[in-house]
C-alpha cells in the first residue's frame, strides 16, 4: 500500500506544471523565426523573398558584353580657369567700405565691372604728416604764382607775354600738383569685378583694415572649371579618347582634354582639362576628384552601374547575380573604371547573368 502511495504521488509531480518563484522567471520564448525571411544561407547565397524584393527596391540587368575602351584613373584636383576666373585685390592698404548695395556674399552672382566694394586709404601718421606738409607748401607757392601772374597781367604790353604765360602756366601746374596731394590724403579705390560669374571666396568685412595685393574676393564661372591631373605615364598622352571627373560616387562630369605640361612635377606629368558645356558642373575649386581617362584601346567586359560592385568580408570586389526567383548569388569579380557612373567587369561574369544594379549593398547587409 506505502509503494503504491509513492508512486501516485511521483506520477502527480510529473503531469504537473512547474511554476518558478518570484524573480526566477526567464521571461517570453523568443518567438520560432519564419522560414519566409531574408537570411543568409551556408553557401553564401542570400534568400529574399518577393515582398522584400519590392521593399529594398532591388533591381536588376542581364549582363552583355561588349568591348569598352580602356581607362586609367588619375588623381586630380580642381582649378580656377584663368581665361574665366578672377581674384579682386587692392592697389593700396586701406580700410573696406561697402557700396550701397552692401559687400557681396558667397554664391552671389556678380558682373564684369560691377563694383564690390570700396578702400579708403588709410597711411600712417608720419605719411599724414608729410602730405600735410606739402600740401601746405604747395598752397604756398600756389598763392605767390597768383600774385605774380596777376601782376605781369596787369604789365601787359610792357613785358613779354611769353613771361606772362610761363606764370599763367605756373598757376595751373601747383593748382594740379596741390589737388593730387590732398586726394592723396583720403584717396579711395573701388574695387570692381573682372569677370562675370559667382563669389567663391569672400575675405573682407565692412571696416576690415587691409594691406595692398591681399586678395579679398574670387570669382568663377561654375560652367568653365580646370581639372588637373597627374600621369605617370608618358604613352598615356597619345591615347586618350575622353575624360570624366567623378567627384562623389555615381557623378560624372565630362572633361574635355587641353593639353599636357612638358617639365615633370614630382615624377608626374600635369594634365589639363576644362569642363566641357555650358552649364554649372557640380564642381569648387581646390576640390580633389577622380579623373577618368578613356584610352583609344578597347577591352571585352560586361558594362554595369558602379553601385552594383559592393565589398564583401574578404575585403573583395563583387557583385549579386539573381540566380533564382528569391535566390542571390555573390560572385567575385575584377572590374575597371569607365566612367564616375559605370565600370566594366572584366572577370567574374558571364553574359546572360542577371546583375543587381539597385540595392546590391541592401543585399549584400542580409546576415
């Protein structure tokens, strides 16, 4: 009877629930994940259902190659065009005063001619001095050549009338050098525009006391821009087709090529190129950016957008080729520059492939 009682009661510990104490509950099950989410599989290969398809915007095209021309990419930074460019500077020291309109300010467009502002000369006290001491001389002289001007005028006939025109010619002269002296004194200097286009730089305030040549305003034409870059190769000068500044990824500016310096700086060669068009190029001065060059020498590859080629842990170069209707593939590849939009895969991939040119980084984040 006592083994049949141990045992019920064993059997009812079992097919109860246990409930734990006071704080020694663990909380909600994280709930079971869904065989429809986006993972990353063993074999490297991304599932991505259709909704999240749609969601990340991916999209894709069917790789096709072609032959492409060759590129090279230098390192170049942007320069003012000297034939549409422009630095305002001062002939004298003085100090700034703004003109009605007040100083211009950055981006504002400004013509030839136009004055920006306005220097009052502002010598020191010894050079005050001595122009105020001269021009006393000078009214001095000026009131006794008036006198005897007036007094050989009213000798007329009786002296030589070349004596009265000598003093007549003296009383104009010390009448001339007496203004230059006390224009001298507060002379002002306005300060126009020598070109039409925009402020770059504005280094001046109402007030501002600055010295002679210090440069106070730039000015561009954001439609005419140097690009200058470095090459350190020599056969690069006889084969270039056409160029591109690339600035920010996915942005292409065309280049138009000028010519190429014949005396080496720092081991390279300098490359001029202007912005070609006649609209504003997004572009500032002193801006480095990435130069483009397209050679005269084609090469087979597959055409794709830039933003399709991503890193992956390995630090490598690839791109996601949809293999399957929810099923992305990573493949390794080499690819070159042609411009700042496109690059050219020239291993890696095949024709026929479908490449993720939208959303490939989304893609390559799925874990």
């Amino acid at each position: 009877m006592m083994k049949q009682t141990l045992s019920l009661a064993l059997l009812c510990a079992l097919v109860m629930p246990a409930w734990a104490g006071p704080g020694h509950d663990h909380g909600d099950s994280a709930p079971a994940a869904t065989s429809n989410s986006p993972k990353r599989n063993p074999d490297g290969s991304v599932f991505l259902p259709k909704t999240s398809q749609r969601q990340l915007a991916v999209r894709t095209i069917v790789a096709e190659a072609k032959a492409v021309p060759q590129t090279v990419e230098l390192t170049g930074r942007v320069l003012m065009d000297a034939n549409a460019g422009g630095r305002v500077q001062p002939t004298q020291a003085g100090r700034v005063e703004a003109v009605d309109a007040g100083l211009p300010s950055l981006g504002q467009a400004v013509r030839k001619g136009q004055v920006l502002a306005i220097v009052r000369s502002s010598a020191g006290a010894i050079e005050r001095a001595n122009q105020q001491a001269q021009s006393a001389e000078l009214a001095a002289q000026l009131e006794l050549a008036r006198r005897r001007a007036a007094r050989l005028a009213q000798l007329e006939g009786t002296v030589p009338q070349k004596d009265i025109e000598a003093a007549q010619a003296d009383v104009g002269s010390l009448q001339q050098r007496l203004g230059a002296v006390r224009g001298s004194v507060t002379a002002t200097e306005q300060l126009v525009a020598p070109i039409t286009g925009v402020i770059s730089a504005a280094n001046v305030m109402a007030g501002q006391v600055v010295d002679a040549r210090e440069v106070l305003f730039e000015i561009v034409d954001p439609s005419r821009l140097v690009v200058e870059a470095l090459a350190f190769d020599v056969a690069l000068l006889s084969g270039i087709a056409s160029a591109s500044a690339s600035p920010a990824a996915g942005v292409n500016v065309p280049l138009r090529f000028v010519g190429a310096g014949r005396s080496q700086r720092e081991g390279a060669i300098p490359l001029t190129f202007r912005t070609a068009g006649n609209v504003a190029v997004p572009l500032a001065v002193n801006q480095p950016v990435k130069v483009v060059v397209q050679t005269r020498t084609p090469i087979q590859g597959v055409p794709v957008p830039a933003g399709s080629v991503v890193k992956n842990p390995s630090n490598q170069d690839i791109v996601w080729v949809h293999t399957g209707a929810e099923i992305f593939q990573p493949r390794p590849v080499r690819v070159v520059p042609l411009d700042g939009a496109l690059v050219s895969v020239v291993d890696g991939l095949k024709a026929g492939d479908r490449v993720v040119t939208q959303g490939a980084s989304l893609v390559n984040q799925v874990r």
